[in-house]
DNA sequence: GAGCAGAAGTTGTCGCTACAACCAATCATC
DNA sequence: GATGATTGGTTGTAGCGACAACTTCTGCTC
C-alpha cells in the first residue's frame, strides 16, 4: 500500500466527520421515533413515495433514492405495508418488478412527522452553519459522494431542486 | 413549531450529507470487516486504546472517544475480551469502575488494519477534498457537534493533535 | 454515620441491517 | 424459439445497536 498516514490538519477533520456520522443518524431517529413512531429511514422512504407521480415508484428507483440496497428497502417495505403506511402491487409494464404505493395513512403520517424532522435537521445542521457553510457542505458531500459511488447509480444526486424530497412541504 | 422548510440551496446541502450518512459508513465497515475482521467501531476502539498511556481507559472515558453509549461499548469490548483483543480489570481507584487494556494481540490488530483503514478513509474522504475544503469541513464539524453535544461531554474532541487516535502511525 | 442521589457498568431483549441464497422474468444471441 | 446471462425482488439468518432495568459503589448532606 505505502499510504501516508494523516496529518494534523486531515485528522482534526476527520475525527469530526467521524463524530457527526456517528451521533447525527441517532439524534435524527431519536426524535421520529419518539413523536412519530418512524425511522429516520422510514420517513424518507415515505417522504420520496410523497414526491412520485402517482405516489408511487418502483422498487428500485426507491433504493436509488433512499441510498438503500433492495434486501433492506424490501424488509423496510413490508414493515411499513403492514402499517398500512404503504401497498405493493406488480408493475404492469415489467413482470418483475414491483411498485410501491403510498396510501392516505401513509400520507398522513408524512405530514404529520415532517414539521418535526425538518426542525430538527435545522436545529442540528442548517442553522448551526452559515450561508456559506451550507454551500461548502453541499460541495464536499458531492465530491466524497463521487469516490463512494462512481457509476452514481446508487447515491441520490437530485439535480431537481424544484420541489425536491424529504424536506419540502408535502403536497 | 412554525419551522420554516429548506430552501433549494439548504435541501442541495442535507440530501448531499444525508446520502454520506448513509452510505460511508458502510463503505467503511465493509473494508475493514474484509481485511481485517473488524468493525469500523471495533477498530476504533482499539486504537483508542493503543494510544491511550499504559494502552489502557476507563470505560466511560473510552465510551467519550468514541462517541458511544456505555450500554453499546460494553458489549463491543465484551466480545473483543472473548476475542482475546482486549481485557478488563477493575479500577483501584474507583471500585465502580472498569478498565479496559489492549492485549499484545490487540495492538497486533490494529497494526495490521490501519494501513488498509488510512487507505480507505482517504480515498473515500481526504483525497477527494481540496486542503481548503478539509478546513471546511473541519469548522462545520465543529458546528454541527455543537448542537449535537452541547456539553461537549459526548463527542470527542481531540485538541491534541499531535498524535491523535485512530489514523496516525500506531506506536 | 445514615440515608440518598447520582455515577459506572452490565445484562437482557427487541428491532433493524447486511449478506447470501434464492426465484422469477426479461433480454440477448444464436 | 431455446439457452444463458442479467435484472428485479424476496426471504432467512446472523450480528449489532438502542433502550430499559438492574447492581454496585461513591459522595453529599443532615
């Protein structure tokens, strides 16, 4: 290998996104858990059903979309259809695949849960950085994204800002 | 509430660090549960531990580094003791407490993991960032643990950088 | 010096995720 | 129009983390 090892200056960052990564997805499940009795996880995928046409998206696209492999995104669906929160129904155009649906429950329940994870996201990351942090922050996600997923087939990019998922009003 | 939602340039920056949140880790977990049959937290603590004096910590100060609940950290070094990699022995000084110290074989882990961890963390991280942009992402950090730990009690905070833990040369 | 609040850890249980194996359908190619 | 490879998705299992309950010890306060 013969890599060099980091230097102050690497290392004071990457304790600190290594701090972030591991107390920020608590802190946001905590409060979902406790006022809307969703994952952090749940609610995106929620969330990004609330945003399709139809409400509805293929399996697939909704893993792209919540950065989710299919094993976990199916287990996470069937929870969630037991809830009620979401149906599943074949997709007419390609027998294999499936489509997922969010019904009125589940609609309800995204609208009843984002007021507060969008707050709490604020209180934890947006408002604790300035105008131009945000858009720092915005580049360094793009650029480690890019080495962590090459192809981009998995991460989320969302080059539509115009009404983008998961924290935007619901419609 | 009355939470106003994310604007385009606020939602560009949370979805970028949402799919890090997700996806880097498991990168990370991945590398090191292959080469080394590890945990990312595993390694962690080890390497707390081997920079520690006398590579041993008290629990809780261990739990500090890194950014663990107690609960979580006793079982991690529970199974690293039945893996020989750690032992635990009480405090003297204090009879409610329990310390942990890394083993020969332990220190022999983290040796042969680091290279290949280093090398993982900076092409996913480091070497996909500007030196401006490693700065960056250092204060915002900062700013985002702030809100995260208000007492600074949990995240660890490393402002001794000369030698910090966990991706420098183990000693 | 008795009593009590809080600190330090451990343990048990439950739920979620990763991984691997698997099935079904489509596509390509001959 | 078969066959092989790939895509789309589900299921089973094992392992890890969160949470709550509990024990032991310390230190305060009266």
């Amino acid at each position: 290998m013969d890599t060099p090892w980091l230097d102050r200056r690497q290392l004071r960052a990457w304790i600190r996104l290594r701090a972030v990564l591991e107390l920020l997805p608590g802190a946001l499940d905590t409060q979902l858990r406790r006022d809307a009795d969703v994952t952090e996880f749940d609610y995106y995928a929620l969330a990004m059903l609330s945003e399709a046409p139809g409400r509805t998206l293929r399996m697939t696209e909704l893993a792209r979309q919540t950065n989710a492999t299919l094993p976990r995104l199916s287990h996470v669906v069937s929870r969630l259809e037991a809830r009620g929160l979401v149906e599943r129904f074949p997709c007419p155009d390609d027998r294999r695949a499936t489509n997922a649906r969010l019904t009125d429950a589940g609609r309800a329940k995204v609208q009843e849960a984002a007021p507060g994870h969008v707050a709490t996201v604020r209180h934890h990351v947006i408002d604790a950085l300035s105008d131009e942090q945000i858009d720092q922050l915005a580049r360094i996600g793009d650029a480690i994204l890019a080495r962590l997923d090459p192809t981009g087939s998995m991460a989320a990019t969302y080059t539509r800002y115009d009404g983008a998922p998961g924290a935007e009003a619901p419609r």
